[in-house]
C-alpha cells in the first residue's frame, strides 16, 4: 500500500495550515504578554516619575540612569521576598484570590486589538488574539470576576483591614460597573456592535472621527467610572493608605503581593485601551486630520493606539497626584445619585438622536 | 445651592484648576537634593561637629581648664578633668549636645570651636564620645590653617579680644598653654 495515498494531500495542506494558525496565535500570546507585563513594570516607573515631578520632587534616581532599572530592582526584590501567610489565614483561598484577580484582569488582554490587520504570505493576521463579537461584555464580565479576587482576599487574610478593604472594594467596584456599562451603551448604539474591532471601524467611518465628540457625556462618565473601577486615587477606598493599611492586600507579601500589584495595573492598561479603543478611535485617526496632513497615514496604527492609551494613562497619574480620597459616602453617591442618572439620560438621547437619523435616511 | 455653584460643581472648573497647577509644577524644577552626590551648602558659622583649637606656636590646646564652657552647657555634655595644673581630659558627649553654641560664646580664649562637618555617624556610641586627643584631631581635620583663626574674628570673637586685661596687670596668663 502506497502511505503517500493514504491521506489526501488536501487534508495534509489543511492541517499544516490549522498548525500554523495555532502557532500564530501562540506568538500572539507572547508577545502580548510580555509586551503587557513590560508596559506594567514601566507604568510603575514614569507613575513614580510623573508624580514625582509634579510634587516638585525626582522619583526613582538610583537604579541605572535616571532609575530607569527601578521596575527590574523591584520585581526581583519582590521576587526574593519572604511569602508570609497569616497564622489563621484560610490557606486554600488565601492562595486562589490573587490568581483569580491576576488571571481576570490578564485575559482581558486577549480581546484587545491594537492595530490594522496584515497579511503575511497569506495569512490574514489580525492584531487581536482572540476577535470575538461580544468583546466588549467580555471584558465587564471579567472586571466582575476580578472583584471575587479582591472580596476573597479580603476576607481569607483574617484581618480587619483587608476585610474592610474588600468589602468597600466590592461595593464601589459593582456600583461602578453599572455606570461604565451604561456609559458605553451609547458607543455600542452608535457603533451597532459590541465586536471591538468593528467599533473602531465604525468610528473611523463615522463624521466625528472619534466617539468622544458625539458621546462627550459617556466619556466623562466612563472615564470616572474607570478610575473607580481601577481602585485608583481620588477613588481608591478599598486601599485607602491612611485609614486601612493597604487594603485587601494589607497581608499579603512577596509575589502574591505582586500578583495584585500586576492585576491592578493591567486592569488599567485594560481601562487606558477601552477607553482609546470605544472613545478615541483606536488605531485610526479622524478623516479630517488626515484630510489636513496626509502624510500622517505613513504612520503605522499602533503608534496612534499607544498615544491614546499613553495619555489616558498620563490622565490616570494625574489625578492621583492632584486629587484627594473621596470620603465612602461621596463615592457611593458620586455613583448613584450622579453617573447611573446622566449615563442613562446619555443613552435615551443616543437612541432617540440615533432613531431620528436612521428614518431620516431610511434604514 | 445657586446656579454658580451648580455650574461650577458640573464643570469641575476647581479640579481643572488643581490639575493646571500640578501640571505646571511638573515641568518646574525639582528641590531634591541627592544627598551623597550633591551636598546642601554649608553656610558660613555652621555648628557641626565639635574641635578644640590648638595653639599655632605650641601645637598644643588652647584651652586652659577653666570649666566656662563645661558650667554653660545646657545638655551638660562637657567634662573637663584637670590635674598637674594642666588639663588632662576634655569630654564632649556629642550625642548629648544640642549644638547651642553657647561653650564657644563662653570660652574666653577661643579654645573650642564647631566646626563645618555634620557627618560623623558611627556604629558604636563609645565612638562619639570625643576626647581631646580626638577634638584635637578635628581641628586639624576641619580647621586648618588660616581658617580656625577668621573662624572665631567672624563669629565668635573670644571674650579676651573685647575685654582683655592689660599686660602689665596680674592675671593667670601664665598658665595658658
């Protein structure tokens, strides 16, 4: 019997090509990963800078020139760093919470696409591991389970702070995520999709250039609700320095603290990308500055997608070195009483302005 | 609640406003001084570390054991143990000292003297235990030259320059050494 008929040279060609997909989005993997993680150790850094500067001081001067080897002095002190676990810590899910947070926020990565699609020898590829259509409730499903990371945490380290800390970390985290769901609702009513490609591309398409013209109301609105979401200043009540420690991970040391540290900090490489990617036009630029200076096409999009993520970022370092904690109850109302109210007011006049358009235009 | 505060609550103007400022002193220069590398300057009569002057013809201390600066002392840090007619021991506990200055007003001769350095840190406190031998060594270290003399003409001026006693009257002069 001859093997060389055995199988069909068809079905040879189509599992060689199903390989190389899977190898290509393994690639993807990594590089997103590392790229992510390098983003992380260098946010720690220019955060430490920028606040530095802006309260006339230095920041980190003396690791490497200009402490620019800090973030890797850090990581591996972290690294060495005695892992201590409290006595009557409930081991089992004291180990499970900074996974589970660490784990929610990094998935979120994969449904992040950050630039054109391109072909190489004729595979179409398409920066985004994983293009799914429901991108965008993927990634408010994950920042829900992010908050079982925390809340676990808190309440598995027997400690008064780390409860309290996750218990008003679980509190304003849900309170936020109604508003930010909300405030993006008028994104997904005007770019008719929840696919985070095909949102950009629709902003691309559309007369404003970007969403954050026309949905001014839901970027204010989403951009509060990020920095709550993120536990950051001037919302950072679960870890609140001054009243509770350090939080939810007021017990925790050495790389399960770093974990959370990691978490935190994709989480808002997540909020900077959401917020480029929903209001900022993603990759793309608006049609009338390219109109104006074309050369600017020349420009890979990438470039375009980290400047916008970038200045969000810049934005979140800002107001941490600006603004003091809100009181709870500030932030409770903040919340409630003012974004879910304006986000949803955002939503009735999108559908209303949306309507109105489609049967002037018919369909 | 007026339509001025409501517009200027929905607007965030006052936050705006800090984020102008934190802005702006971003780009404005930082105050940091990074200690080991760059040093703060040392203003002339800086009271650091203690030295007791030495006599430019007879290399030896100034001080003549009189107890002045040792009686003055706030902190009470100073011992001075004569004997022989001679000052056999000058102890300063600088963890005690204050850095008053007053054992400097105090001395009539100009026999004891602060000087410039502050560091001086040590791991033991028997090493800050300064006797003569080691204030001596200070004022050669710290002092040297012409400088230990402008020293005390700039800001101390010893009392024996104001109301010195005139030379033919009888004084225990002789026993300085």
């Amino acid at each position: 019997m001859d093997i060389a008929n055995a199988i069909d040279p068809k079905m040879i060609d189509a599992i060689i090509r199903f390989g190389l997909e899977v190898l290509i989005i393994l690639i993807k993997i990594v590089v997103v990963l590392a790229i992510g993680l390098l983003h992380v150790a260098y946010a720690t850094y220019f955060e430490r800078k920028v606040i530095g500067h802006m309260q006339v001081r230095l920041g980190p001067m003396r690791v490497g020139p200009h402490g620019l080897l800090q973030p890797f002095a850090d990581g591996i002190k972290l690294f060495f760093k005695e892992d201590i676990i409290p006595a009557n810590a409930d081991k089992v899910v004291f180990y499970i919470a900074p996974i589970i947070f660490m784990a929610a926020s990094m998935v979120n990565l994969s449904v992040i696409p950050f630039s054109y699609s391109f072909t190489i020898a004729d595979f179409k590829i398409s920066p985004v591991i994983a293009d799914i259509n429901i991108g965008l409730l993927f990634i408010f499903a994950m920042a829900g389970i992010g908050v079982y990371g925390i809340f676990i945490a808190g309440w598995a380290s027997n400690s008064k702070y780390a409860f309290l800390g996750g218990l008003r970390s679980a509190a304003q985290v849900i309170s936020y995520e109604i508003a930010m769901g909300l405030s993006l609702v008028g994104v997904m009513i005007m770019a008719g999709s929840l696919n985070l490609t095909d949102i950009v591309r629709a902003q691309e398409e559309s007369v404003f250039g970007m969403f954050a013209i026309p949905q001014i109301v839901g970027f204010v609105v989403f951009t509060i609700a990020a920095v709550a979401e993120t536990n950051r200043t001037p919302f950072d009540m679960p870890e609140a320095e001054s009243e509770l420690v350090a939080g939810y991970f007021t017990e925790y040391s050495g790389f399960r603290f770093a974990e959370f540290f990691l978490g935190e900090y994709i989480a808002m490489i997540i909020m900077a990308s959401m917020a480029t990617i929903c209001f900022l036009g993603g990759w793309t630029l608006p049609w009338y500055i390219l109109s104006v200076l074309p050369f600017l096409k020349m420009v890979p999009g990438i470039v375009w997608f980290l400047m916008k993520a970038y200045a969000f970022f810049f934005f979140y370092y800002w107001i941490r070195a600006t603004l003091p904690r809100y009181r709870y109850d500030q932030v409770m109302a903040i919340g409630w009483k003012i974004l879910i109210p304006v986000a949803l007011a955002n939503i009735l006049v999108t559908g209303l302005v949306k309507i109105i358009i489609t049967t002037l235009h018919g369909a | 609640m007026t339509v001025r505060e409501i517009i200027k609550r929905f607007t965030f103007i006052e936050i705006f406003q800090g984020m102008a400022l934190t802005l702006k002193k971003m780009f404005s220069h930082a105050v940091t001084i990074q200690y080991p590398k760059e040093r703060r300057h040392i203003a002339p009569g800086f009271r650091g570390l203690h030295a007791l002057a030495k006599n430019p013809v007879t290399g030896q201390t100034k001080c003549v054991g009189c107890g002045l600066c040792a009686a003055i002392c706030p902190s009470q840090c100073i011992t001075i143990k004569r004997g022989n007619g001679k000052v056999q021991d000058y102890e300063i506990e600088v963890l005690r000292c204050i850095y008053c200055g007053f054992c400097v007003e105090a001395c009539p001769y100009g026999a004891i003297a602060m000087t410039e350095n502050y560091e001086y840190s040590e791991y033991k406190r028997s090493d800050l235990l300064m006797n003569k031998e080691k204030l001596l060594a200070n004022w050669d270290k710290s002092m040297p030259d012409k400088k230990g003399e402008e020293y005390f003409k700039k800001f101390w001026r010893p009392m024996s320059d104001d109301f010195g006693t005139p030379r033919d009257q009888s004084s225990f002069r002789g026993k300085q050494q």
